[in-house]
C-alpha cells in the first residue's frame, strides 16, 4: 500500500512538473511572438521615417527605383512561374510513368485471357458440353464441371478486370492531357514575365543613363554620394536606438566580435572596389566591398543575426542589414531580391537575397559592408581568409 501510495505520488509530481514545463513553454512562445512583434513595429517606424526622407530625392533617382522595383517583382514572379513549372512537369512525369505502369498491366491481362481461351479450347476439345458427355465416370463429370465452372469465373474476372485497366488507362490519359496543357500554359506565362522584366530592364537602362548624365559633373556626383551615405548612416543609428532593448542572443556561435576573421563570405568573387579605395574623384572612400556575380545569385548571411532592415537605398539598391551582437550590422547592396522578412533570424551560410545590379549600377553582384554602430570597418579584416 505504501509503495503504491509512492508510485501515485511520484506520477502526480511529474504531472505537475510536466504542466510546468507546459506553461513555462507556452509562457516562453508567447513572449517570444510579443517581442518578434515589438521588433517589426519598431523596424516599420524605421523604415517609413527612411521612406520620408527618401521622399525628398531627385525625380530620376526615383525614376530608377521605381524601374529597378518592377524588375524585382518580375524576376520574383519568374521565379515564382518557374517552380510551378518544375511542379507540374513532375505531375506530368508521374502521370506518364503510372499510365505506362498501367498499360503494361493491361497487355499482361489480354496474354493472360489468351492462355485461358487457349487452354479452355484444348481442354474442352472444342467445348465444355462435348467434354463432358463424353466421359462415362460421374465423378470425373462432376469434377470436369466444377473445373469449368471456375475456369469461366477466372475468364470472366479476367475481362472485368481488362475493362478496368482499360478504363484507368482513359483517365490517366485525361489527366495527363490536361497536364500538359496547364504546363503549356504556365510556360506562356512564363514568356509573357520575361517579357516583362525585358521591358523593365530597358526602362530602367535609360533611367540609368537619364541619371548619370544628370550627376557626370563632380560636384554634382559628390554631392549626390555624401547625401547617400548620411541617409544610411541615420538608418544604422535609428536601428540600434529601435532596437537597443532587444539584442540579439549569438546562439550556439561566438558573439560577432570574437568572429574578427572568421565570418563567411556572402559572395565569391572577383573584387571589383575595396575598403578605402577611392571614388569620386578620390573625395570619397568605399566603405566596403563590392563584389562581382552574376545576377541572381544566393547571397548568404556572414554571420548569426536578425534582419533589421529590408528595402531600398539610393545608390545601394534594395539592402538587407542584420543586426549581430555588441551593436555590429552588416549590409548586403545591389541585390535584386531578397528572401527574408524584418525581424527574421538567420545563421551564417543562409540565402537571404540573390545578386543583382538595383542602386543604379551597370554591373551585377554584392556590396557588403561590416559596420560598429554606425561606423564601418574594413569587411576584408573580418571575412575568413
């Protein structure tokens, strides 16, 4: 009794412990779904106070966004028409497979029907009446009968099931008709964004043009890139006072200030401008690197973080920034679309955007920068070598 007592006792205790970890895990979901929301609102406020001062651009910069905004939403519904695609040719190939599987299944029915019809006539010497009669033993008749009986079950569930085959063969060729041509027309689709994000390209070649033409005096250019850089360095100040509250954790990795040489390659490629090298006429500096690639490939985050930000920077294009820990950012430039949301987290190594060419540039691949506040640091120093 007193064991048993025990026995009741320590169940009731794990319950109990169970429904704590219960509430404790629900407590920590919903803690965790509050603060994903505090850090969007607070990331929107950011974003629409960037969009205001935006706001206050030149016609043709917009002329150029606006362009590079249409290619991005034509490419992501190239890509978006491409995977139905790929969905549908596998249906179709599936549907192919199953209605040879069946018309194999069928042939092997109409062999098997034509053995029994065979041996039904050598048996039967002709028929099942003349067989019989001519067999004076009464048994061996009974038998001969129940023998015949059940041949012309077998015969006739042969046929039905022949007509069954036949009939499923129909339908899958049905529905492998009209695969196809949903595949047809998913591919029209398809041509007809291509079209599009053709067009758009033109459109926003000579909004390119319209504005170089527009900054090829220095002062003009000078000006144009120093208004471009304070509007970023505002936007890394207004994240890390939006978002001092809620740092992010480094996970299973060393915090990003122990990853001084250690951080992954968002793109591999050819350096096309570095750290410190000269631009404008040698009255600015790079503050990061550019890198060369082809338009549409992944760019992968450096190091653990949240996306802080996502949008578009006169001259860096459509930017992704993530926060790390100890009030570090990197910024991805130029990419032509990207894959996250604000408030996201992602691990060093995960596709959070593809290469492209958006800011203005007539080159496709990555601008990437590592910044301390809002102060930046040469990316080369940090990147694994």
């Amino acid at each position: 009794m007193i064991a048993k007592s025990r026995k009741s006792s320590r169940i009731a205790a794990a319950a109990a412990a169970l429904c704590l970890t219960a509430a404790a895990a629900d407590e920590n979901y919903q803690r965790s779904a509050e603060q994903l929301a505090k850090v969007r609102s607070r990331i929107e406020a950011v974003s629409q106070g960037i969009e205001r001062d935006r706001g206050q651009q030149g016609a043709l910069r917009a002329a150029v966004e606006a362009a590079e905004r249409k290619i991005g939403q034509a490419q992501a519904e190239v890509q978006r028409i491409a995977g139905q695609i790929d969905a549908q040719e596998s249906r179709v190939r599936q549907a192919q497979a199953a209605r040879a599987a069946a018309q194999q299944r069928l042939a092997d029915q109409k062999d098997a029907l034509a053995r029994q019809l065979r041996a039904a006539y050598i048996m039967g010497r002709g028929g099942k009446l003349e067989t019989v009669l001519s067999v004076a033993d009464p048994d061996r008749i009974d038998r001969m009968l129940v023998y015949y009986d059940a041949l012309d079950k077998a015969r006739a569930a042969a046929i039905a099931g022949i007509a069954r085959e036949i009939a499923q063969v129909d339908a899958l060729q049905a529905q492998y008709q009209a695969q196809l041509d949903t595949l047809r027309g998913l591919k029209q689709n398809r041509s007809d964004a291509l079209a599009a994000l053709q067009a758009d390209r033109a459109e926003r070649s000579q909004a390119v043009a319209a504005l170089s033409a527009r900054i090829a005096g220095e002062a003009g250019e000078l000006k144009g890139l120093q208004a471009n850089e304070k509007q970023l360095r505002d936007l890394l100040e207004q994240l890390r006072r939006a978002l001092a509250d809620t740092p992010v954790e480094p996970g299973s990795n060393k915090p990003f200030p122990q990853q001084h040489g250690r951080l992954s390659w968002p793109l591999r490629g050819e350096l096309l401008a570095r750290f410190g090298d000269p631009k404008a006429g040698g009255r600015l500096q790079w503050k990061g690197v550019w890198i060369a690639g082809a338009d549409g490939e992944p760019v992968r985050a450096s190091a653990r973080g949240r996306v802080a930000y996502v949008g578009w920077l006169s001259s860096y294009g459509l930017i992704v920034v993530l926060q790390h820990e100890a009030g570090y950012f990197t910024l991805y430039g130029h990419t032509s679309s990207v894959s996250r949301n604000a408030g996201d987290w992602v691990n060093a190594g995960d596709v959070i955007a593809q290469a492209g060419s958006t800011g203005g540039y007539d080159r496709s691949g990555l601008y990437f920068e590592v910044r301390r506040g809002a102060e930046p640091v040469d990316p080369i120093q940090w990147l694994a070598r």
